[in-house]
C-alpha cells in the first residue's frame, strides 16, 4: 500500500538539496532529501517481551566456562 509521491520539480528538489546541505555543514555526514526512515510499522509483533534471564543461572554457566578455561 505505498502511496505514488507528486514528482517535485526540479526546482523545488534543488532548493531542498541547498538547504539540505546548510543544514548539515561543515559535518562530514552526507546529507539527505526525503523522507525519515522507520515510517514503516515493525516486522515483528510489538507485544512480544524479551526473554526473561536468570541471574543464577547466568552465574552458573560463567562459573562453568571459567573451570574449563582452567582444565
């Protein structure tokens, strides 16, 4: 469902790009004209949780490397 942009005339994208590049000087970033990315919703569901960690284990399993690091 992406909606066709009006073309711009030329004149109008070169005054863009003049500002474009005032904006950013003397930065050595290149400039842009257009749209901000992330305008699109996320692939993935937004409700999802990040996976819950477990301080004990996670100490147990360091204790575990660290003996076969020594061995």
């Amino acid at each position: 469902m992406t909606e066709k942009r009006p073309a711009r005339k030329r004149n109008d994208v070169d005054r863009l790009l003049d500002k474009a590049l005032e904006d950013t000087f003397p930065a050595s970033d290149p400039f842009s004209v257009g749209d901000p990315t992330g305008t699109e919703p996320p692939t993935r569901p937004v409700a999802r949780r990040p996976p819950v960690i477990d301080a004990k284990r996670v100490r147990g399993l360091a204790r575990k490397v660290a003996n076969q690091r020594q061995e």
